[in-house]
C-alpha cells in the first residue's frame, strides 16, 4: 500500500487555513491531530477502499450445531461472506451470516454446512492520538508517539539538511526503555500508516474542522466543500479508472 507521511498532511492543512507552519505549538499541532483523525475514520468507512480492506478465506468450526467462524482482531466490519473465493470463480453464492459477541470474541455464524469459505472485511481504522517522542520517557504497550523518521527526533518541524517524516507510531512490546525510539529500536514500535489517496481530503476536511472550530461558519462552509470534491475525486479513481466496484457480492451463482 502507497503511504503518505503525516507530516505532509499536517503541512497542508497549515497552510490551508493561514496558520504558520514554521511556529507550530502544541495546542496547534492537538487540534490538527484530532481533526485528520476524525476525518481519516470519515473517509475510512465510506467506502471499501481496497486500502482498508481485505479478502480472505476461514474455516468453520461447528459447536451444539451452530456453525461459525472467528475474524482476525483487526476485523471491524464484515462486508461479505462467500462459498468461494470471487476473485477466481463466478460460481459461488453469497451467503446469508449473522454477527455475534458472545462476550469473548466475535463470531460470524452461518446458516450453510460448509466447511471454508472467503469472507470480505472491512479493518478497524487506525486513531491518531499521540504526543510529540520524548527520549526520556518510558513507553507501555498501546501508547503512541509522534517522530520524525528522517532527524531520528520528535519534532514538529524539519531539521535543517534532513528530510521530514513524522508520523505516528504504536508501542508494541509490553514497555520501553529510556531513549528506545521507533528509529533506535524499532522491533518495539509499529508505524500507523495512512493511505496516499486520503491525504488531499484529509487536509482540506481538517482544515474545514478548525475554520468551524474557529466560530468561521462560512469560510468552513466553503472549505468542506473543496474537501468533498477531493473525496469525490477518489471515488472516481477508485470506481471508474482502478474499475473497483463498490460491493464484492454482486456475483451471483449461475
């Protein structure tokens, strides 16, 4: 998958709304984190991206009669379930499933005695909710950090003779040491990676976000508007140039 750094987003969006980007402070950089994050959700289940989705198949396991299988963790939304995989076959039916949490995990039941199958999901989409990396501080597992990948630094702002990539990262080990930073240890942080295509509707539905945050109803009025066009653009690459239809059940068994 084709990535965008944050940053360039974040970049974008400054300068969009008249802020300066070369005096970033933390309540300016808080508010565009939350704004992209929520905007990112926005524009994640709009549509079945094929950045956010995936095509798998699964077994049944049968239990007191009820036949079901377990998603993976990162499963949010099942979008459909089939006899076969429809990307290889046409004869194949979509079947009928029911969602179910019995308070451990989540099940997909089926009516169909099968023993596999494929099914289409939908993953959950990432948060933004990070603070700038502090070398001092120790990291416990879920935490998250904002760094820069080409300074090695937390920074809002681009070191002098370096590239800037700032993005956030996820600690994945139960905590860190002092100093373990996604570049100096980076078995210990997983990178929460946004989709290139959603960083123009990003920067503008953010952007929106603030001028409406700000009491400006009809500058964010008018900027949401250049932020549906960018949405809508997508769209357009997704459904008539990539030809990616919007539902993968509209094969049928013949």
């Amino acid at each position: 998958m084709r990535t965008i750094d944050f940053s360039q987003i974040f970049f974008n969006a400054l300068q969009f709304s008249g802020n300066d980007r070369q005096n970033i402070n933390t309540e300016t950089f808080s508010q565009f984190r939350d704004f992209i994050s929520y905007r990112l959700r926005e524009i994640w289940e709009s549509f079945p991206w094929t950045e956010a989705t995936v095509l798998t198949n699964f077994n049944v396991t049968t239990e007191n009669g009820v036949a079901f299988f377990v998603p993976p963790v990162e499963a949010d939304e099942i979008l459909g379930v089939f006899s076969k995989n429809p990307l290889t076959t046409s004869r194949l039916s979509e079947l009928d499933y029911k969602i179910w949490q019995d308070g451990t995990v989540q099940k997909v039941v089926i009516a169909n005695q099968l023993a596999d199958g494929w099914f289409h999901y939908r993953k959950a989409c990432p948060e933004l909710k990070g603070d700038l990396f502090n070398a001092s501080t120790v990291y416990f597992q879920s935490s998250q950090v904002y760094f820069d990948s080409g300074s090695g630094t937390g920074t809002y702002m681009p070191v002098a003779g370096k590239p800037h990539s700032g993005n956030f990262y996820e600690c994945i080990v139960q905590s860190t040491i002092s100093g373990d930073s996604p570049a100096s240890a980076p078995s210990k942080w997983r990178k929460i990676d946004i989709p290139y295509n959603f960083g123009t509707p990003l920067a503008w539905g953010s952007t929106a976000n603030w001028f409406l945050s700000e009491g400006m109803i009809q500058e964010a009025a008018a900027i949401e508007q250049k932020y549906e066009a960018a949405r809508e653009q997508e769209y357009d690459k997704a459904t008539r140039q990539q030809g990616q239809v919007t539902r993968m059940n509209m094969i049928r068994t013949y």
